[in-house]
C-alpha cells in the first residue's frame, strides 16, 4: 500500500496500533478488511490534510468525538475541513470519531485512549453525566485541552464551549410555533434525541418557559431516547401519535424528521407547523419541500473556529486563554436558504 507517511502518525489517525497498521501496510495475514479500510481511510485523509499543511507552521492533531446521527456529523466533518483548510498560522490534523449511539463508558474508553496516546486537543459532544466530566478532568489534568462542541459539559474541566445559546434557540422555536397556532392553540410533539445532553435540555427548557409564559393555550407532549435515529425516533412518534389526537404541531430538537413526518403520514394528521434544527441534508431536502417550516440553524464553520482558536490558544501558551463567544441562532425558511457548502 503506497504513502509518504509515517507508521506511527498512519496509526494515530487511524486510532490503531503502529504493529496492526504495519501488517495492513505490508501485506501481511490476518488483517480484518474493516481494518485495512481503517488503514486506508486514514492515509487518504493524511494526504488531503497534507495539502494545506506545507510551510504554514505547527501541526497540531486534535481528536473530534461525537455521539450524534450520521446526517449531523457528516455537517461538522465538513465544517471541520473546510475550516482547517483555511486556518493559518497553524495547521491542524483533524481525527473524526463519530457514532450514532455511544454509551459512556465506551466515551471514557475512547478519551482516556487519548489521553495515553497523546493528542494537542478534543472536541467533544457528549452526554452530560458524571463518567466523562471525570474524563474530561483526566485529560486537562495531562495538559489536554477539551474543547465542548453544541452541547456543553458547564461542571467539567472543558476549556471552552463552541456552539449556540441553547436556551435561547428554545425560546425562538416557541415563538415560531406560537404565533403560527395563534388563539386556536394545540398540541406540540418535542422530540429529544436523549435527555443526557445538555444542550437538548436547554433548548426545551427555553422552549417549555415561553410557552408557558405567552401561550398558554398550547400544550406539549414529549419523546425521547431515540438518539436521533429514523427507525427509534419513528416508533416513538407513532405512539404518541396514537395516544393524542390533539398533537398538530412538532418542535425537533433531536432530529429524526423524516421518520416524524412519516408517522403523521401514515396517522393520516396534518402538520401544522415544524420547527427543526440544522441545515443538514435532510432539513434541507425537507425544508425545499415545503415539509418542515423552519430550520433554526447557526454557522458549524463557526464552531469549528472557536473550537481551533481555544485549542491554539492553551497550545501556543497564550496569556490570555480565547473564549468563544456563541453561536447566532439563523431562523432558515425556504425562501432564505444558504447555499450548501
């Protein structure tokens, strides 16, 4: 297998053992195919990377973790890239993790791997539960910056947090929702992906005080523990479809849209309003649809920056460590959609 790489920088991009990534490297047995996909996955992002890393100063590889739906971390790997690309005057090499569901302890696995490896930085969207701020602890305590990514940990020893105002994000989805429902009222489905993130948490607590403050008429139902999945999310929809005939309207903070909308469908309920959130591929396709109504979106390349910029800034031993400051929550309809990048 030609490179230009070293054994040991393959192996930690590839988040294998310089031994394994050896055998894949010379041909020899015993190597699983999903290894030596691993493998090469690892040496094309290497010299992707390596484009824009030539003469622009120091490298500093960060490790990304996410537990989240493909459709929202194939967004931030994008962010994440085309961001790096353009940041100077440091260069990072950037090792995506990502998984739909992770349980904590196979996150705590994966940060204190991390940590014995060595990396110069995380990002981190994780849940909020005491294992992984201890992780988190362990990995500042070796000189690791973590860096949290739309979804906060505030009593762990994160650096910095990069992504929106929740809370705020919350208010804007009742308001939408509550002036669209006016004086008739109804009944809102909030959709949660997990009730172990802070962010999701934040945007329903902002959601649940406006709507009680300035819409009283409307009532909310809740689900969760579908992790954002079509097929957990779906059946949840389906049952609470089933259980309250009110329900007209649907606030999706955790995603799954396409298996909600298909719940409705085939409950045969109309839809009056949806609000959901990111600009991924699927809001995008539904929102062109006129399926949803409005997308609260904020700038990943955004985070992204943030994110390098508190990274650099306990790297290069700056005096003054970078805050980030927050997200703008974009209120997105079919007629102001952006570009996709």
């Amino acid at each position: 297998m030609a490179h230009l790489f070293l054994v040991k920088d393959i192996a930690f991009q590839a988040g294998l053992s310089t031994a394994t990534v050896d055998r894949v490297l010379n041909g020899r047995p015993g190597v699983r195919r999903q290894t030596e996909m691993r493998v090469k996955a690892a040496i094309a992002e290497l010299e992707k990377q390596q484009a824009g890393a030539m003469g622009s100063g120091r490298m500093l590889a960060i490790d990304i973790v996410m537990e989240t739906p493909q459709r929202f971390s194939d967004a931030v790997r994008a962010a994440f890239e085309a961001e790096m690309a353009t940041f100077l005057p440091g260069v990072f090499r950037c090792r995506f993790h990502f998984a739909e569901v992770m349980k904590p302890a196979e996150l705590v696995q994966l940060l204190d791997r991390f940590r014995l490896r060595g990396t110069h930085g995380i990002v981190l969207k994780a849940a909020d539960v005491a294992e992984v701020a201890a992780a988190v602890a362990r990995a500042d305590a070796a000189g690791i910056p973590v860096v949290t990514l739309v979804t906060d940990l505030p009593n762990s020893a994160r650096i910095a947090y990069a992504g929106a105002d929740n809370r705020a994000a919350g208010e804007t989805a009742a308001y939408l929702i509550g002036e669209f429902l006016g004086a008739g009222g109804g009944k809102v489905l909030v959709t949660l992906s997990s009730g172990r993130f802070r962010g999701e948490e934040e945007r329903e607590i902002g959601f649940r005080r406006v709507i009680r403050a300035r819409y009283p008429d409307i009532g909310i139902t809740e689900i969760s523990e579908g992790h954002g999945t079509d097929a957990a999310t779906g059946t949840l929809a389906a049952a609470a479809l089933a259980a309250d005939p009110t329900i007209n309207a649907v606030y999706s903070i955790g995603g799954g849209n396409r298996a909600v909308l298909a719940a409705f469908d085939a409950a045969k309920r109309p839809v009056r309003v949806f609000v959901a959130h990111d600009l991924d591929a699927d809001n995008r396709a539904l929102l062109a649809a006129r399926r949803i109504g409005f997308v609260l979106h904020h700038d990943l390349r955004t985070d992204a920056r943030s994110a390098f910029r508190a990274i650099m800034s306990r790297a290069t031993a700056l005096p003054r460590a970078v805050t980030p400051s927050l997200s703008s929550v974009e209120i997105v309809t079919p007629y102001n959609m952006p570009a996709a990048d």
